[in-house]
C-alpha cells in the first residue's frame, strides 16, 4: 500500500491494486474496471477507494455484519496481514476483506491463499493494543507499551491485548559475536568455556570425519541418504504445486445448509 499512489480496480475480484501493477495483486487477472472512455478508471488515492469500499460494506446482508470473525467496525483501515499468505503477501486495510456469500464467511482480499476471518487467519499488522472489553483499538499514550498504561480510550477498560513492553532489558544483537574484552567493557558477563552448552571445536571435528567418509558404523541403519533426499525433493514438488488453491471466485466453495453456524459463544478461547 503505497502513499500518493492511484489505483485501479479489478472486474474479476473487486479489489484495489496500485497502478504500478501489471495485474491485480490479489487474483492476478488483468481486467480493470474501465471508464466512459474504455480506458482503464483511475481511482486517485486509497481515500477515494476505502470511501466506496466502506459505502459497500454497509451495504451487506445482516449476517455479514453480524460475522465475529468481520473487519473491525471501530477501526476499518487497521493494517492487516494474512497467515496464509505468509510473509511474501500484501499487508492490505482490514475493509478490504471480502464477504463471501457462498461460504458466509470473511476473507482475504487474495483469491487464492485460503485465509478467512478477522483474528483467525487474518491479524493486525499494527502494533496496537485490543480492548479486551469493547474490542476497540488504540496505541497507548505516549506509545508507553508498559502493561499500567493500558486504558481504552473508548470505554476506559485497563484490560488490554496485544505486545507489551516488560521493561527488561533485552538481548543487543550488536554484542553478539564481539570480543570478551568488549563484552567487559559493556558489564556483560562472561562465560568460561567450561560453562558453553555447545563446543565448536568438536562440531567442526564431526563435520570434517563424515567429509572423509570415516565411520564407525555404529548408527548404520541400513538408509540410504540419497534416496531419502530424492523422496524430501518429490514432497516439495508436490507441496509447490499445492501451494496456492483455486481461486475462489472461479471455483466458489458452497456452505452447507446442514453446517452449524458459529457465533461468540461457541468460540472456546
């Protein structure tokens, strides 16, 4: 999600894509909604597409509203990311998720990963705290993220979700690896080497017997690695080409009438 960048708007999916891509990100057609003129319609801002993407959410069927597992109606352009589509995916606005009336359910704007629900597959990509009273979002004041800041600008709740900061002191990933010396100077402690879980010197004597071919044959089971990787490389295969599924629009999947619905009292956390 770009800032000052225009949009285009996919006929296929009904999602919003920056105009610097060549087809839409989230179901990869290449069909733009058009304008009077048969050209692609430009869409100026995010504004201007969160304002019609809103205007269509409120017009939804009662049951989508009522959906536990919907965009948060007190912060509909929380920055959302999808654990289906893993880190390689869009972090997109929680109002661009989709209503999908043949499963009646909530999804991802991406046609093909998978993912549905708000706080199920789909989580803030913000660091915000979650009233655990109201549901409201809200960064802390100050952005002191210490657990006694907690207050609900909305309904004045102390109870919270989210990261919270523990004030301790946290591993400085620029001490790792510097000499004692430095590590003395910093008033870290030191470990003698008798103290080390691990031993360098013997990892790299291991490494080094099994370049060499030398064995004992003590652990010989009779497996042959080769094989092995053979079998590890047709799983990846097979689990690349099954990576991502049909899309969702071409292929609808259709809820079963005989499938209990779901609501806040049936979630058992």
């Amino acid at each position: 999600m770009s800032g000052g960048a225009s949009y285009l708007r996919c006929k296929h999916c009904k999602g919003f894509y920056e105009t610097s891509f060549a087809r839409c990100k989230w179901c990869n057609y290449d069909d733009p909604v058009p304008a009077k003129d048969g050209q692609p319609r430009i869409f100026p801002d995010r504004e201007t597409c969160r304002a019609i993407q809103i205007a269509e959410y409120e017009q939804l069927p009662p049951e989508a509203h009522a959906d536990c597992m919907g965009p948060p109606k007190n912060d509909p352009t929380l920055l959302c990311n999808c654990l289906h589509c893993g880190p390689e995916g869009h972090t997109f606005e929680a109002i661009e998720m989709r209503w999908m009336t043949t499963e009646r359910m909530w999804a991802c704007p991406c046609t093909t990963c998978g993912g549905r629900g708000f706080s199920f597959d789909i989580h803030s990509a913000e660091n915000k705290w979650q009233c655990d009273n109201c549901g409201h979002f809200y960064v802390p004041a100050n952005n002191d993220y210490r657990s006694e800041n907690a207050k609900c600008p909305k309904c004045g709740s102390t109870q919270a979700s989210g990261w919270f900061d523990s004030g301790e002191d946290e591993y400085d990933p620029e001490l790792d690896g510097v000499p004692d010396d430095a590590l003395a100077a910093a008033g870290q402690p030191l470990l003698p080497n008798d103290d080390l879980p691990w031993d360098d010197d013997e990892e790299e004597d291991e490494d080094d017997e099994a370049e060499s071919g030398a064995s004992t044959g003590e652990y010989d089971l009779g497996i042959s690695w080769q094989d092995s990787d053979d079998e590890d490389n047709d799983d990846e295969e097979s689990f690349g080409s099954e990576e991502r599924m049909l899309d969702d629009i071409d292929h609808p999947r259709i809820h079963d009438e005989g499938d209990k619905d779901w609501n806040d009292d049936d979630i058992p956390f």
